[in-house]
C-alpha cells in the first residue's frame, strides 16, 4: 500500500471468530460410510438383484410357515408332552432362518422348545449372502489402492480412522442386507402367528441380532483382510469368497471319521459362526451333519461335557479369525502409507 492511502478497505476485513458449525471426526467418518454405501448401492444392479431375492426367500418362508400354523400347533413337544405354543414356533423358526445365513455345505440342529427347529435351515440361501458379502466389501480398500485416492482420505483422517471409517462403511451394509431383515422378518412372525408374549419373545430378538452382529463382525475382517492385499477388487472379492466356500466345503468332511469329530472343524469359519449361534442361545449339545440334514450321517457334539471340542475352543477360533483380518488391515494400510 502506497504512502498516504487510505486503510479502511483492508481494515474492514479483520478477524472474527468461527461462528459456523464444525464438524468433528466423528461426523466425517459417518458421511464417509453412508457416501461409500450410497455409491455402492447406486452403482451395483447386482447388490440390488440379490438384495431383492433374499426378502423374497424371507417373505416366502414366512408365508408358508403362517399357512402351516394350525397343524404346527397342534404338534405336541416330544420334551414335556405339551401343545407347542406359537412362542416356540417363533423361536424355532426365525433362529433356524438367522443359521440359514452360514448353512451350507454342513448343518446343526438341536432339540428346541418346539421339539426340534420345525423348519430346515435354508442353506441356499448362505451362497447369496456370501456373493453379496465378496461382491460389496472387496472394493473398499483395493480401489482407494487402484485409483491411488487414499492421500485424499489422510488429508482429512488419521490412518486409524480411515481404517474405522470402512469397516463402518461394511457394518453399515451388513447391519441393511443381514441384521435389518432378520429384525423385520421377527416382528412379522409375531404379527402373524398372534398370541405370542413380546416381553417371552424379546430374548429371541436380542439373540438374534447379536448372531447376526458377529457374523457381520467376521465377514468384515476376512472380507476387507483380502481387500488390503491387492489393488485388484475382483481378486479380493474372488479370493473372499473362495475362501469361505471352500473351506466349508472341504474341512467338515475331512473332519469327521469313524464317528468323531476332529478339530479340523474348528478351521472353517462358517461351521464356528453355527456354533457360536447354538453357544448364544444357551446350548451346548448339537447334532452335527457334515454332509447336510438330508444325509444319514451325523453325531452329537457336546460342547461343555470337558471333553472333544468345547464352547471355549470355538469362540476362540472365532475370535482369532476376526483378528487375524483386522491385523491385516492395520498392516497394510500403514505400510503403504509408510512408503
């Protein structure tokens, strides 16, 4: 500014505090789930296909098990010798569905309230879960490593809060397509068969969701522990999926001999996520089908008779798949950031 020049243009413009609303970390890490679960969900025609086909299996169980309702109460329970009540067809029925998610190639069953789970786990309906799972979280973070756009995430986040911003952006999409229908298909159930006390029918809802929470918990970190390694969605989602289906399909069978069960069980994720949904609702005693409930093969597993494999040893195995995935993640998205 020249000498003898006014300052009053430059003097309007002095400093005032921040009046507007700042947005904390917290907030950003949300915006970033929801964004990465909205662009998901407009891109993807196939996420929708098989969105839409799991609430059609749901709805159509639901309607054949309303049709038969009559003929299902007046079964009687084969453990007290009493008419079966539309409390035990709803549990039953809704946790013989929620297993259905991981039923595949082998199947649990025990004896329920209801004298047995009145309906078969459908274990179709794992492999569109599983499609659906490796289809949507392969892309999380193999494509911010392809399109070399993480630099723009540290700008606004830390390391760590990227890492949590997406598997917020994955609980986000498993709470929708696996605990959200679940949490529908109970109040239909209850709407429909009448009769039914909500304050008995609660506990099944709560072991519902939480069955339903960890095997999200579980999907996210093996799923996103593939998507870490490469650059390459189609790779990651393809490894995640032929990890968990073959697994499944190899380990039971290799499993069981003359009889017993081996520990080689305790290998397949799918096979600890059935048993830790029995170990949620309070049993320990289940008939193992390597083969499926069709086949003439199976045994009893005790899982708190101190001996074989226990309650412990599968919430373990669970528990270190679940970390290996998150360990993984942390890994490799510091070491890249470190180059």
């Amino acid at each position: 500014m020249n000498e003898g020049q006014s300052d009053a243009y430059v003097r309007k413009f002095s400093f005032r505090a921040f009046e507007g609303i700042r947005k904390g970390r917290l907030y950003r890490l949300w915006a970033t789930s929801w964004q990465w679960w909205a662009h998901q969900w407009e891109r993807s025609r196939a996420v929708k296909i098989l969105l839409g086909f799991l609430i059609f299996i749901l709805v159509m169980t639901n309607l054949f098990l309303l049709s038969f309702k009559d003929f299902m109460l007046n079964t009687i329970n084969p453990e007290t010798g009493e008419q079966i009540t539309t409390n035990d067809l709803l549990e039953d029925n809704l946790l013989a569905l929620v297993r259905g998610v991981v039923t595949f190639q082998t199947t649990f069953s025990s004896e329920g309230p209801g004298g047995g789970e009145m309906m078969m786990s459908i274990g179709g309906l794992s492999i569109f879960f599983l499609i659906l799972v490796a289809l949507v979280g392969s892309g999380l973070i193999a494509d911010d490593i392809s399109n070399q756009t993480t630099e723009i995430y540290y700008s606004k986040l830390e390391r760590h809060e990227y890492i949590l911003g997406k598997f917020g952006a994955f609980f986000l999409f498993g709470n929708i397509v696996i605990v959200l229908p679940f949490v529908l298909e109970f109040f239909l159930l209850v709407a429909g068969l009448g009769e039914i006390s909500l304050i008995q029918a609660f506990p099944v809802l709560i072991q519902s969701i939480l069955i339903t929470e960890i095997m999200v918990l579980t999907f996210a970190s093996i799923v996103l522990g593939f998507s870490a390694l490469t650059s390459r969605r189609l790779y990651a989602g393809l490894t995640a999926f032929m990890f968990l289906f073959i697994m499944n399909m190899i380990i039971p069978s290799l499993a069981f001999s003359e009889g017993e069960v081996g520990f080689q069980i305790l290998f397949d994720v799918l096979t600890l996520l059935l048993l830790t949904s029995f170990i949620i609702t309070g049993t320990t005693e289940v008939i193992y089908y390597p083969h499926g409930e069709m086949s003439n093969i199976s045994y009893v597993i005790d899982l708190a008779n101190g001996s074989g494999i226990e309650s412990w040893m599968v919430i373990g195995a669970l528990a270190m798949y679940i970390l290996l995935g998150f360990t993984i993640v942390v890994y490799q998205v510091y070491r890249r950031h470190a180059k």
